[in-house]
C-alpha cells in the first residue's frame, strides 16, 4: 500500500494529519517574527581604542598597526580595515562568510587582551562590538524641550532608557545628543599662580578625596558595625572643601582657586527635532522579536512614562519602524491576495469541481510551508513572503495534473477510488520528478554565499518548503477529495475548457504538424533565436541590490576640514529649512557633530566629528513616482550649498557597502596617496553619470604642534608627561572623580581652566606646569607652539594604509556601467612602485557574491540531470527536457529589456528558478510521449498525441504560474520586479516555444533509434 492508497482508504486518519497541520500552520503564521527585512549574521568585529591627546598617526602608529599585527593572525579572518583620527582608531576584523561571529568576538576580544600591556599608557576605553543588522533602530524617541536643565533632560531620559530596557524583546536603549551634567571645577587661573600650584595638583587632591574605599567593620557589645569612612562625594560642598596644599599655618581647598558648580559637559552632538533642541532614546531590539509586538509593549511603557512628564518637556516618536514594517507587509498581502485570485481564476476552466479540489491544495500547501518556515527559524519579511508569492503559481501544478488524470480516468470508467490511486500512481513519478527538478532549481540558492546569499535565504526557503509540501498534498489529501468529488459522467470542464481544447486542436495540432514535418530548420530557427537573445546581456548591465524604496532618506552634512560644532550645526539647520519645504516630509531629526543613531540594517552611524552634519527625514509614504522625483529635485537644489558638501542617500537592500562605486588607493606615503587619490577624483569627474565624489583626505585640517622641548623640561623638573596632561586640563578638561547625588545618580567631576569654547592661543600663556620638586612653570618656557597641517583620518586596509573614494550614480545610471568607464580611465594613471589601484564599492561586492553563483548553478544543473536521468533512464530525453532552457532565458532577457530592469542579483536568482520551472512542465510531454510509445504507438503520432493531451495541463500550470507573479511583476519593486519579470518573460517564451521545439527535438533525438530497430525488425 502507497502512500496515496492509504491517503485514500484510510481517509480518517488523512483527515486528522491535515487539520493538524492547518492547526499548527496558523499558529507559526501569529507567531513567526515579522520585519521589513530578513535579519542575517555579519561574520566582523569591530575594535574601538580610545587615547584623548593622540593624533591620527599617533593612533594608527602605536593602536592600529599593532592591533592588526595580531589580528591578521586569526583563523579565516578575509581582511582587516582600520580608521585612525584624533584619539580615536576602529579597527573592523572581517571574517569569512559562515564564520560563527560570537566565537571570532571571543577570538578578537582575547587577542586584543593578550596585547593590552603593550598599547599605550592613558588608553581611556576599549570597547568590542559585533555588528547586528537588529542594530537599527526600532524606535527612535526625542525628548524635546525649550527650557529645561540638561540635568533634569539627563534624569527623564536616564528614567526613560530604564523603564524600556526592561521591556521583553529589547536589546538595549541608548541615549544620545545630551549635554550630560557634570560638576565643573573651574579652576582659577590668577590664584593658582599666586599660590604657585599647578592643575594637575588641584585634580590629583579630588581624586585622592572622592577614592570610596571600604573601611571594614569593627565589633562591640555582641554586635558588628559596617564603618563608614565616607570618601565618595555626596555634594558640591564637599568638592569645594578638599584640601589640596597644607603650609604656612593655612590650608589651600579647592573653593579657594576654583569655581565648583553644576554645569555642562561639552556638547559634542546638537540634536534638534522639527527644528526644536532634542536628545534621542533610541531602542533596538532582540534577534527573532516580532517588531509589532515589541512596538506594541513599548507604546503602552511610553504611554506610562508620558503621563509624568512636566509641562515644558515632550516626548515625541520621531520614528517607527513597525509602520515601515506594516506598510510593506500590507503591501504584500495586497499582491498576495490578487496573487491568489489570479491562481483561482486560471485554474477554472477545469470545472467547478475540479477546481474545487485544486483549491484546497493553495491553504494546505501555505500552512505546511509557513509552519516549517517558523521551524527552521525564518522570519517573514519582504524576502520570504515574495517567495511565497512565487510558490502561489506553482503549487498548484501537483494538484492541477494529478486532479485532471484522475478525471481523465473516472471518464474512461474508472471507479472514483480506484481513479484516484491508478489515476495518481501513474502519474506519481512525473509529478515527483518534476517536482525534484524544481526543489533541485531552488535549493542551490540556499547555499549561496557572502551578505548577499543571507539576505535572499528566505525566498527559496519559503519556495522550496511550499511545494514540497504542495507534493505531499497532491500525492494525498488531493486523491480523496476527487474520489469523493469527482462524478463518473462529467463533462470535460466547462464550456471556457472545451473553447480552449477547441483552439488547441485548431491552432496547435497543424503548426506542431508543420514543425514535424521540418524539424531542422524549426530547431536551428529556434536556436539562432536564443543565441541572439545573449547579445542582450551587455545592454542590460548589472546591479546587485536597488533602492529599498523606504518612507525616510537620509541627507548627510559635511563642512570644511577645522570646522566647529556651532558652524555644522548652522549648516544643517539651513539644509533642514530646506527640506521641511517638501511636502511630502513628516519629521526632520538634525544632527551635528555626529551621524543620527541607526535606522536602517546596513548604514552606520558616523563617527563623533564636529564637522560632520545628519538629517534623518521621514515621509508620509513612499511614492514610486513622485518620491524619486523629489529626492532628485533635493540633490539638484543642494548640490551647491554654500560652506557643506551636502549629500542625499537613499537607502539600498542588501549588504552594507560604503558606496555604489568605490575606488581605493594603496601605498605607503600619505602625501603620495593624497596627490593619486586626486588624480583619481579627475578621472572620475570626467564620468557622466557619476555624482558626490568624495575622498576622506581631500583636505589636511590645520593644528598646532605645542612643540614640547622635552630636553628643557627635563632640566627644569617637569616630568614626562606631565606637560601634555596640564594642557588636557587647561582646555578640554579632565574627569577626576564622581559625584553621587541623593537620588544615587552618579554624575563626572571635571577639572579645567575656565576658558571660553573657541580658545586663543594666548590661552597657552595661563598654563602652568608642575615639577618634581613641588612647584610650577609656565607652559611657554618649555613649548613653542605652531601650526602644522596634518591629515583628519588615517585609513587601512588589508595592512596598508589605503584611501577610498567613493561616488553615487545619478538616477537612471547603471552602477555596473559607471564602473566600467572609471575603470577605464583609471588606466590614464601612472602609479609609483609599491601603489595600487583597486575597485571596491558594488564592484567588489558584486564579484564576491557573484563568484557563488557558479557552482551553485553547476549544483543546480548536475541535481536536475540526475533527477531527470532516473525518471527517464537514458540521456537522449534527459537532454530534449533540458532543451528548453534556452527558450525561457530568451524570454526572461526580452522581458528585462522590455521593462527597463537590468540584471540584478535577484533576477539572476528569477533565471535559476526559471530552470527548474520550465523542465518541470517539459517533462509533463516528454514523460507521457514515452509512456505511449511504450504502449506500442508510433513515435509520429505518440508526439502528436502527447503534444495536444499534455498542453492544457502545462498550460493551466504555466498560467497560475504567471498569474501568481504578476502583482510583483506590476507592483513596480526595484528589488523582486525583475525576478518576476524574468520567471514571466521565460514561462510564456517556454510554454509556446517548447510546445514545439521539444517534440522537434524528440524526433530528432528518437528518430534514428526507431529506424534502427525497424531495419533490425525487418531482418
């Protein structure tokens, strides 16, 4: 007993199997996470080493190099890139695609530690982070006032980051923009020189008093008491009061030379929402956390925290990704419902009954496919469910050929169950084996490699596991309900049915009889036309991911090289009074002085720099013809704003790269690479197309050298280092203690001179500078001070040091096309010994994910090979089945140029599934001409006969199929449109064009064996 005879007598038990899984499918589908985009591991670890006082070659001298010395070291690291600027270097360790990226965190975290002694003394901070596309933000809050105190803005937030971090599905909630309070210990500097003490010592005697030591515990009277020896300060009084130098009778306390009080810490980022002061909370979520669900708990803890608000502070969700989220989704279910419709529509000219059955198999086939999706721990996003779209047209096929042979057999006078079991055994191989070739297309696309393999996962995931299930379905539940269903004298279908039987043997039969008749002029025609067909690959061009087409963009602010934090932030006030013009914009989220906290997977936030300017801004909605106009007119009307390089990016799918296009320099020298790097933003220039080129060391910024005579500081007493620690404390100031207020908040003690923001350099004449005898000199006998240029960031990559200049394409320009014509002028440049160019950009990205497509294809193609020689047992009609491939690539390339798509990552993927789809309905003719010329009929008429039998079935298939994947087709998605135009162009090249040339071919692959055997015969 097979399956499907058990599926059919014992039908209780089937019963119970699928209304089971219908249970368990709908549960997955309320459960299974949902996001925008698929969440996938990112094989890095990024390394952040801060030392305050170093320049950028200091830090890649003494941090950067002899990180990446160690580093490189590691097992399966493929490079390693470092940015070196003022006391700050990143170090980012790129891994091989699959490498488990906690265990390289491990790895990276231990080598860093192993090295520690060997960094430089004064290191302040070095922090660890493993990159997560949950990065972005989910929610991004401002707490928004006109008036209140950064103290008070600091304790809401505080408040606020605290109540959202304990809700379930948070990963963490940051803080940022804030002036965050401090007490400021300014020093004077009049009285510190009459009392001829140095800074450092007023910050060693703060130090010393606020150290919080436990003092132990003392017995008495049969009890023990904890001692309480105080030390941790409790007020500003307290600070006031320390003594820093006893003598002469008097003591010399900290009030006496400095000014205590509350004040601001240096605002190193200027937020403002809508053009009011703001600070952000930004929330970020767990992995495999449904984002409406965590935006849902969140709202209801906001809701609570909103209620205590004072008057004069707000908070505002200035964005949401969930809305994004639901957007998309809704858009989808949208295509997925006209999907289903088109699919039901299709399948009705089978007969209400007949269509009836093949009905049930679309819920069975999802629920099965959503349930195992949720098990093996996807979620469902854009990705996935396109797949399931796509799976819509063809997991009806099973259900649609084994229904109809069923019938096929009740007309013959079959009894319905014996119908049903002879009916589907007899076609059971084909549909698995058409079935096996189509999971062999799709299952290659699961391996394939790098960031760009993760990302689309989730569509051949939700393809393959659907109809698979679509095959268990046809195989079992499909039988018994057409052996209850089916009548013993219907008519074939309907009346729409038997118009197209009609055409088919009107217009098919004598066209397929002509062909017979020249089957080497039809298969060399049909030859010559998909080699053509080829030629239209170099038109097309290449992409890799397009425009994800989300409501929000960002625009990037950049002002000169030494700018101020004040001069950016006017900058983006101005480009921000710009934008609130359009009307299509909500929200506007300036930043200055640092890039907006993450909101998309693969665009992070840039680092802290004065000069750097971000405007997060969110739409009503996305428009895929008004929206693209209206950031074109921005670029335009920005392009030559005064005193800011102004950039507008629009968010793209895929993995992270810097830029569309991207060329890096390598070599030793700075000056060197400055001068080729320019060389090379002229040749890019002279590329139409190109726009916002744009190289990190375009300009040096000026500093000045305070030129330290070491030599002299030495004879006078002063101690290494001790000169560059007085400077610190004089202008940027320096945290010396803590304070911990009633409330227990801990707040930073900070000792500097009381100096204005923008400082002369006459400031340099109030320093003074202890010695080891116990007094102090002035700064200026020991240091000359004096202007030097040098260069804002020093970058590496793969061990040299590297700089990257990276451009946009202009809308309506193929990336793939640009990079071609830079390639080709970069060949006017004459590189010195030891320099080198190289593409990075899509180019690089592109070579990396396209280079796993090879042997994928090659997997594909030896898998179906396989699958088709054991369904026919011989390889001449395992290559008439695979001789139709070519004629669906010519309609897929036809349908690319005619839709204006090029050949993207996803539609070289829609060419892979085509393969598998079209040999899948090739087999339904070439199985069942063998199976009638196994019942002794000629090879002639058996080719005939099988042509006009099997055309409807492939045609009902092909259809649904069509159908399925028009409303992605015409949805005008720059990301899975071309996919669908490909599987489209293809299936209605295929469907028409094989109905002919396959036979064509058969004869001519069979002709001479039944020749053979009849001359044998006749011997």
């Amino acid at each position: 007993m097979n399956i499907t005879e058990f599926a059919v007598k014992r039908w209780q038990i089937t019963l119970l199997v699928f209304l089971l899984l219908i249970t368990l499918g709908l549960s997955a589908f309320l459960s299974i996470p949902r996001s925008v985009d698929p969440h996938f591991p990112i094989s890095a670890t990024v390394v952040t080493v801060i030392l305050p006082g170093a320049d950028a070659a200091d830090m890649e001298e003494t941090v950067a190099k002899p990180l990446e010395d160690v580093l490189q070291g590691l097992d399966h690291v493929r490079d390693i890139n470092s940015t070196s600027t003022d006391g700050a270097a990143v170090v980012t360790v790129n891994f091989e695609h699959g490498t488990d990226a906690e265990q390289s965190l491990d790895r990276v975290v231990r080598e860093v530690n192993a090295v520690r002694d060997q960094l430089p003394q004064g290191i302040q901070r070095i922090a660890f982070r493993r990159p997560r596309t949950t990065e972005a933000g989910v929610l991004q809050l401002a707490l928004v006032s006109d008036g209140a105190t950064w103290l008070r803005m600091a304790k809401y937030a505080d408040d606020l980051r605290d109540k959202l971090n304990v809700v379930p599905g948070v990963r963490s909630t940051t803080v940022d923009a804030l002036a965050r309070p401090e007490v400021r210990v300014a020093i004077d500097a009049g009285r510190l020189a009459e009392a001829r003490l140095p800074a450092s010592a007023v910050a060693n005697a703060i130090t010393q008093g606020g150290i919080d030591l436990p003092a132990g515990a003392v017995s008495g009277s049969g009890r023990r008491f904890n001692i309480d020896a105080g030390g941790a300060y409790r007020n500003v009084e307290a600070v006031r009061a320390v003594t820093v130098r006893a003598g002469d009778g008097r003591l010399v306390r900290v009030g006496d030379i400095a000014k205590v009080e509350w004040a601001e810490a240096e605002q190193l980022q200027i937020a403002r929402f809508n053009g009011k002061a703001a600070l952000w909370v930004t929330v970020r979520q767990k992995d495999e956390v449904d984002a409406g669900t965590l935006r849902d708990a969140l709202v209801q803890a906001l809701d609570q925290f909103r209620a205590n608000l004072p008057p004069d502070i707000r908070l505002e969700i200035a964005f949401d990704q969930s809305k994004d989220i639901s957007l998309k989704l809704a858009q989808l279910a949208r295509d997925f419902a006209i999907a289903l419709g088109l699919v039901l529509i299709t399948i009705f000219p089978l007969g209400f009954r007949p269509s009836l059955i093949v009905m049930v198999s679309i819920p069975l086939s999802l629920a099965m496919g959503i349930l195992l999706l949720y098990l093996f721990g996807y979620s469902l996003n854009q990705i996935s469910i396109s797949g399931f779209i796509i799976s819509l047209g063809l997991l009806v096929d099973d259900s649609i050929v084994v229904t109809e042979n069923i019938e096929r057999h009740i007309r013959d006078g079959d009894p319905p169950i014996t119908a049903a079991v002879n009916g589907t055994r007899e076609i059971g191989a084909a549909v698995m084996g058409a079935t096996g070739v189509l999971l062999f297309a799709f299952l290659p696309l699961t391996f394939l490699p790098e960031g760009a393999g993760d990302f689309v996962r989730g569509l051949p995931m939700a393809v393959i596991l659907t109809v698979a299930s679509s095959l268990v379905v046809s195989l079992t539940i499909i039988p018994f309900i057409a052996s209850r269903l089916l009548k013993p004298h219907a008519p074939e279908g309907n009346a729409m049915l038997r118009t197209i039987m009609g055409g088919i043997h009107r217009f098919y039969t004598p066209i397929l009889h002509a062909a017979l008749d020249r089957p080497r002029i039809w298969f060399w025609g049909a030859l010559a036309l998909c080699i053509g067909a080829f030629g239209l690959v170099p038109v097309l061009g290449f992409s890799l991911f397009p425009s994800a087409e989300t409501p929000y963009f960002l625009v990037r602010v950049e002002t000169p090289e030494g700018s101020s934090i004040a001069a950016t932030d006017k900058a983006v006030r101005a480009v921000s009074a710009i934008i609130a013009k359009q009307g299509a914009v909500v929200n506007r989220m300036e930043n200055a002085g640092r890039g907006n906290p993450q909101i998309f997977y693969n665009i992070f936030p840039r680092e802290e720099r004065a000069r750097y300017g971000d405007i997060f801004v969110t739409m009503k909605e996305w428009d895929v013809r008004q929206s693209p106009t209206m950031l074109r007119t921005l670029r335009e009307g920005l392009a030559n704003f005064p005193d800011a390089r102004v950039t507008v990016v629009n968010f793209e799918n895929g993995p992270p790269v810097e830029a569309p296009v991207a060329v890096r320099v390598r070599g030793p020298q700075l000056a060197t690479l400055k001068k080729l790097s320019d060389q090379v933003i002229h040749e890019m220039e002279q590329v139409p197309g190109l726009r916002d080129i744009d190289s990190p060391v375009a300009y040096d910024r000026v500093d000045m050298d305070l030129g330290l005579d070491d030599a002299k500081a030495g004879l006078l007493g002063v101690a290494p280092g001790e000169a560059r620690r007085a400077v610190r404390l004089a202008i940027s100031g320096e945290q010396v203690s803590r304070l911990r207020d009633a409330e227990g908040d801990s707040w930073p003690v900070t000792v500097r001179l009381p100096l204005p923001g923008n400082q002369p350099v006459s400031a340099l004449g109030q320093v003074y500078v202890p010695t080891l005898a116990g007094g102090s000199i002035p700064l200026l006998e020991i240091a000359t001070p004096k202007l030097k240029s040098v260069p804002p960031q020093i970058t590496r990559y793969k061990l040299q040091r590297t700089v990257t200049i990276t451009a946009y394409n202009q809308p309506g320009q193929l990336t793939s096309k640009l990079t071609t014509q830079v390639q080709k002028r970069l060949k006017n440049i004459a590189l010195p010994e030891g320099y080198s160019l190289s593409l990075g950009g899509e180019a690089e990205a592109a070579a990396r994910n396209f280079s796993g497509l090879g042997p994928i294809i090659l997997l594909a193609t030896f898998g179906i090979i396989g699958v088709l020689v054991l369904e026919f047992g011989r390889f001449k009609e395992t290559a008439v089945v695979a001789g139709v491939v070519p004629l669906g690539t010519f309609g897929g390339l036809v349908a690319l140029l005619v839709t204006g798509n090029s050949l993207s990552f996803l539609a070289i993927i829609g060419f892979v599934a085509l393969i598998g789809i079209e040999i899948k309905n090739s087999i339904l003719l070439v199985d069942f001409t063998t199976q009638l010329r196994d019942r002794g009929m000629a090879l002639r008429e058996a080719i005939e006969k099988a042509g006009e039998i099997r055309f409807l079935p492939v045609l009902l298939t092909s259809v649904t199929a069509i159908g399925g994947l028009m409303p992605l087709a015409l949805g005008g998605s720059a990301l899975y449109s071309p996919l669908a135009w490909v599987i489209i162009g293809g299936l209605i090249s295929s469907t028409f064009l094989s109905r002919i040339i396959t036979p064509v071919m058969y004869l001519l692959a069979v002709r001479g064996d039944e020749e053979r055997a009849v001359a044998a015969a006749a011997m």
